[in-house]
C-alpha cells in the first residue's frame, strides 16, 4: 500500500470514527435530558399532591376551629343572656345600636350619659347597663372613659395638629370632663400621661 493511499484509508477511521463519537455523544446528551425531565416531572408531581393534601388539612382544620368557635361564642352569648334575665333579642338589638354610636363616635360628647344614651338606644339604663357589663366585662363609665382614652391615643398619635393643644383642651375634645381624670385614665391605659406621651411623638 503507497503512501497516498494509506493515508487517505487513516481519514476516513477517523472520519468515521468522529461520527460515531458525536452520534454517541448526541444519543447520551438526548439520554441524560429525558432522564432529567422525566425526573423534574416527578417530583413536580410529588410536590403538586403534597401541597393538595396539605392544603386539604388545612382547610377541614379551620373548618372544625370555626365550629367550634362559633360553638363556643353561641353558648357564651346564651349564658350571658339567661344569666341578666334579658331576651336574646333585645340584647342583640342593643348591641348592634351600641356598635353604631361607638362608630359614630357618640362617646366623644361629655353630655352622654347613661340615661341619655338608653334612650337614643330606645332600652332602659337597667337593660343598657347589665348589657355592657355582661357582655363587655366593664361598668358603663369605664366601657366610655376606655372608648374615649382609645380614641386620644390612637388621634394623638396620627394627628400632629391635634399634639399642638392643651391637656384641657385635648380632655373637653375627647369627651372627658377635666384633664385630671383625662390623664389619670391615659397613664392606667398606656402607663404614661398624655403630656409625656405626645413629648415622645416629637
């Protein structure tokens, strides 16, 4: 064999060779992709139940908290009803007079009393009084002083205008009748007096 001849038969082995190689190297790479995907797609699938099966937990658990809380605030508003003596009705109806004038923010005006307000309540002061204590846990005078003092903490705190008056000035606005009882009911609410309170703001 001469010498042109033998090379030429060496370029087509590594000719053909090459192709073999990049054959084998395409059908691998085609290999490991399909291996790939095909193992994305089951754990995509394993995380897909896992997350259907979780959230199917989650939901009849709340569902069996909000019976039983509902349950529970059934049976405590019963109690609280037969325990005054007074219709569930009648309570229902008050309350949801009551949360209208907290929404209105009746408890700002010093005027308001327990005699005047069951009267717009059109109830009783016995009734609006065993009503508030029942159901809020406090005394009329406190369920308003507590409404009022909320109210001056939260304005007091947004309204930089508001900051600018006196202690007088902010207790009348407020509802309450002097700045000493104004203060008083501040400091026992936020452990701090008004005056200090707003010196904090600045």
């Amino acid at each position: 064999m001469d010498k042109l001849s033998f090379t030429s038969t060496n370029k087509l082995a590594f000719t053909f060779l090459e192709e073999q190689e990049i054959t084998l190297s395409k059908e691998s790479q085609f290999s490991f992709r399909n291996f790939f995907l095909t193992l994305f797609s089951e754990f995509s699938m394993m995380l897909i139940n896992f997350h259907q099966r979780r959230q199917k937990k989650y939901v009849s658990l709340l569902g069996s908290l909000n019976r039983k809380i509902e349950n529970g605030t059934s049976s405590r508003r019963n109690s609280k009803t037969k325990s005054i003596g007074i219709s569930k009705e009648i309570v229902e109806a008050v309350l949801l007079k009551l949360n209208a004038f907290e929404i209105n923010k009746g408890f700002l005006s010093t005027k308001v009393s327990l005699t005047s307000l069951s009267k717009s309540l059109e109830t009783n002061s016995s009734y609006l009084s065993k009503i508030i204590n029942h159901t809020q846990g406090k005394t009329f005078k406190n369920y308003l002083n507590d409404l009022r003092v909320q109210y001056a903490h939260e304005t007091l705190k947004s309204d930089p205008q508001q900051r600018k008056y006196t202690i007088e000035a902010i207790a009348f606005d407020f509802g309450f009748k002097s700045a000493e009882n104004f203060s008083k009911k501040f400091k026992a609410t936020y452990g701090m007096y008004p005056s200090k309170f707003m010196r904090s703001l600045v």
